[in-house]
C-alpha cells in the first residue's frame, strides 16, 4: 500500500558569512567551519524561530539568502492542517517571541523540535552544540542583532505562521490549506508581493483555491457519472446515481451547499471528570514518586482548571507510559481510572497535540493493541477514550493515520488505522453489553469520516480504482466482525451503527465485502421495518449487492 510523504529538509545558514572559518582560531581559539541558523522546509514553506516568534517564508528567502547547506531530514505523513495546529501551540506556549534567548532556545532548537514531529529525527548534533560553544563568546554575543532581525523580515518574504487578530493580539489560523494549494500561494506571492496587504492575499488565494476545488470536483463526478450512463454496465442508471447519491451521503461529503457533519457518537455526560480525577489521584498516592504528583498537578490543570495543553510538561507522556506498562494486578483500578481522565481530555479541541508528542513511542496505540489481554474494565475504559477521540477532527484523523511501526515484541508493521479497527472489532465482538456498546459506536464513527478522497491532493497518491486508502486493508476486517455481530438480536441503535459501517464498507471493498455478505450473511433484507433509518441503509447496501456481478 502506497504512502503518503512529503520531504522535510533543514536550510542551514552561517551567519558571519564564512567569517567564522577564517578567524575563529584567532578569536575563540578553536576553529569552527560557522555559526549556523537553520530552518525547517516542508509543506513549501521554511518555517524558522527569531526575536518575533516562528516565522515562515518561502525556501531561501530568509535575509540570508541562500543556504550553505541543504540537509535532508526524512519525510512525513502528518497532514498540513495538523501540523499547523501544531504550530500553532508551539507559538503560543515555549515558542513564543518572548521564549527566545540566543543560547538556549533559539532558531536550532525551534528545528530540532519540528524536525522530531515531522519525521522523528533531530538536526545534526554539532549544531545543537554550537551555543555552549561559540555563541556565549563576544563574537557570539555580537550576532544577536542579526537573529532577532530574522524574525522581522516580513518585507523579504517572511511572513507569521499565526498572524495576529484585529482584537489586540489574539493568535489564530487561517483555514489551513493543503500542500498544492502552497503552490498556488507561492505562484501569487510573487506576482503580488507589493500590491496587496500578506493577510488580505492569503485570503484571497484560499477562497479561490477553495471554489476551483470545488469545481473540478463537481466536474470530474459529472463526467464519471455521464460515463456510466453511456458504458454497458448492468447497473441501471438512476440506481448507480441513487447509490452514488447514498455513498455520498454516508461518507458526509455532499458538494455545495455542504451538508452538516454528521455528529459523532461521544460520551461527554458520562464523565465525572472532578470525582474520576479525585480517583486517580487517591490511586497515584498511594505507589507514586515525586513526579509522578508533579505530573497530576499538570493533569488537573489540563482536565479540570481547562488550561491549555501547554500545562503538561515534557514528561506528561513518560507518566503515562509507566503506568500504562505497570501490569501489576494491584495497579487495574489505577489504570482504569489513567484511561477514564483521558477520555475526558480526548474530549478537549487540542488534545492532537499531546497525542503527537507519542508519535516516536506509540505508546498509547501500543496499549491499545493489546486490548485483547487486558482486564474487562481497562477494555471498556479504553474504548471510552477511542470513541471520544471522534469528537474532534485532528484527533479522529490521528487515530486513522497510516504510517507504520513495528511495536516491542512483535514482528508485523501497525499503523493507527490497524489498531483503532482491531479496538472496534475485539469490543463490538465481547460478551460484554457496555463494550459491544462502545465498540458499535467505534464503527459507526469511522463511517462517518468524511471521503477523505475527494480532495485532489490525496486523490492523485491512491492506487488505481481505489476508494478508501485509509481503510483499503481494514474495511473487509471491519465488515467481517459486523456480520458476525448480526448473528445474534441485538438493539435498534446497535444494528442502526453498525449498518451504517456495512454500506460504508461495501463501497470502498467494493467487491470483497458485498461477497461476504452473500457468502456469510445476513440478507440485509431481514432488518426492514426495524426502524425508517435503517430501512434507508438497507436499501443503498442491496443496490451495492446487485451491482455487483455474481451477486445476482
């Protein structure tokens, strides 16, 4: 299954200009090849850190001009709009204008951090280096102006990841635009740089990139449609536009006007958060260390004062890999209850950023996998933290992402996608009422993210004819457990969910899954006249059976 990645390199600049390698043995006494700023080149854009907070351009057009050196670090698969909200907090919390100071947190640690995000790698270590070095040396100190100025350099080309709002000051993020749509800004930038205010442009370029997305997409379903109407299908016209029609429906994206996102199914009144966190914290009281108060401290600030994820320290993560992995039996309740808290928290608008910072570990998808072994009741509270993570877009997305790891112990590649499936089948399959409960809720949450095929972007990187690359390998997996859930009589809102997934699946496993279907069952006729809603699903799934050849 093909990848998507986009190449993540480090512009590195010296900025005495070469002076550094000429006269460092006479001035410092040791002889250094520069004193280096760098900056990050993804998406398009560099994106680097001064005097004014993080700032991008584009590639090599920094007051610097061009880099000494190009060093390539890696690829990633994280979504433009993920990592611009992920900019985002890092602008407003440790990146911040005021946060920078020449030898400690300067330009070089701004790109070590994104560079570790994007692709889990850091920039070369002698650079790193280099300010307890050089830089806390007069001839370090004199350079000072010339890196506060890089943040300043909006009339070469800079310009504010995060402008500042007309209100005083308030950070906030445009729509983010994808990879292809940087292009088309790019293109404009340079035709209009001295015409147009920067953020009046921006605007303009995304409502325009917008509309013409819009259009071609509108276009290209025209002409598939027309072409299936002239073609010698046995699928009868006004039954593949009524499936089309249904596909669309179910996927929840409809062209203008945009149909309301279909709400996902959370549990936000079944947490107490105050009494699950008292819990919590009787539990770490009694077996915990020092940091591990420290890092409930930042819990309560995060879960329950509603401050911003900044509140979690670096080693918020670290606290819940150990008890996480502590599988000691005494531990189940603390567990359980370190799961019911983060439920809550999956609920908050940035938790993406704290689930990003696992990206190198995995230690959360590596629990998760596990399901299988785990006690009842860290299983249903698990669960409850996966189907809460539909709430928001960026964290439904992160459970569905596809790049691979191979977890300790094991041989074979997960990726998130594999493991939010296998979380959804082990709960929808159990014995248990209130876990079947969550895991049907699971499934009927991935049938409702949005296609994410329709933007042309990630159209263009998909195999030939294929409708779903995120859930290419899983949708059969997916339909499997749902057809054995249908075995046995189950309630209206469970078959309603899980109905929903089946038509979902049976479109993007467009041949495995209606086969399936005809070989295991059940006839989806049975479930007529359970309800209007289902009666709606069951008539888009039969249209896909009969469309089917052999299926007859």
């Amino acid at each position: 299954m093909e990848d998507e990645t986009i190449a993540v390199y480090l512009h590195i600049y010296d900025l005495t200009r070469g002076m550094a390698q000429l006269m460092s043995a006479a001035i410092l006494g040791k002889q250094i090849d520069g004193i280096w700023h760098t900056g990050v080149v993804v998406y398009g854009r560099e994106y680097f850190f001064g005097g004014q907070g993080i700032t991008s351009c584009l590639p090599g057009e920094t007051i610097l001009g061009q880099p000494n050196q190009i060093h390539p670090l890696g690829a990633t698969q994280i979504p433009f709009s993920i990592f611009v909200d992920y900019v985002q907090g890092l602008a407003d919390s440790t990146f911040r204008p005021d946060a920078y100071d020449l030898l400690q947190h300067n330009c070089n640690t701004f790109s070590n951090e994104i560079a570790q995000f994007l692709c889990g790698n850091s920039i070369p270590q002698h650079i790193l280096d280099l300010p307890t070095e050089v830089l806390s040396t007069p001839f370090g100190q004199s350079l000072q102006p010339l890196l506060n100025s890089l943040g300043a350099s909006s009339s070469q080309g800079g310009i504010p990841v995060l402008p500042l709002d007309l209100d005083g000051g308030r950070r906030s993020v445009n729509r983010a635009p994808s990879p292809g749509a940087v292009a088309l800004e790019r293109a404009i930038e340079d035709a209009r740089r001295d015409s147009l205010k920067l953020e009046e442009r921006r605007n303009t370029i995304l409502e325009k990139v917008e509309k013409l997305e819009k259009k071609k997409a509108k276009k290209q379903l025209q002409q598939e449609r027309n072409a299936s109407s002239s073609s010698s299908s046995s699928v009868p016209e006004k039954k593949m536009a009524d499936a089309s029609e249904a596909n669309s429906a179910l996927d929840g994206s409809e062209e203008t006007p945009k149909a309301p996102r279909e709400p996902p199914i959370v549990y936000k009144d079944l947490i107490d958060v105050k009494k699950e966190y008292e819990s919590l914290a009787e539990c770490i009281a009694k077996v915990g260390q020092d940091d591990d108060h420290q890092s409930m401290s930042e819990l309560k600030q995060y879960v329950i004062d509603d401050e911003g994820s900044w509140a979690l320290g670096d080693n918020f993560l670290l606290f819940i890999a150990k008890w996480l992995n502590d599988d000691k039996p005494s531990n189940d309740q603390l567990r359980v209850q370190l799961l019911t808290v983060l439920a809550a928290a999956a609920l908050k608008d940035d938790v993406i950023l704290i689930l990003h910072q696992d990206r190198r570990d995995h230690v959360l998808m590596n629990y998760a996998h596990n399901i299988d072994r785990l006690p009842l009741s860290e299983q249903q509270a698990l669960a409850l933290f996966m189907c809460n993570l539909f709430e928001n877009g960026s964290s439904s997305e992160w459970l569905l992402y596809i790049s691979e790891w191979t977890a300790p112990h094991t041989t074979s590649p997960l990726s998130n996608i594999r493991v939010t499936t296998k979380v959804a089948v082990t709960a929808l399959l159990s014995d248990n009422p209130l876990l079947q409960d969550r895991g049907s809720a699971i499934i009927y949450n991935l049938a409702i993210k949005e296609k994410m095929e329709r933007t042309r972007d990630f159209a263009e990187l998909m195999p030939r004819g294929a409708l779903s690359k995120v859930f290419d390998d899983v949708a059969t997996e997916l339909a499997m457990a749902i057809l054995q859930f249908f075995s046995v009589e189950h309630s209206e809102e469970q078959i309603f969910r899980c109905m929903k997934g089946l038509v979902r699946f049976a479109y993007i496993a467009h041949s495995e899954v209606p086969a399936l279907i005809k070989m295991i069952g059940p006839d989806p006729t049975q479930f007529k006249g359970m309800s209007a809603r289902i009666d709606d699903l069951v008539e888009p799934l039969l249209d896909r059976l009969r469309s089917v050849r052999g299926m007859d």
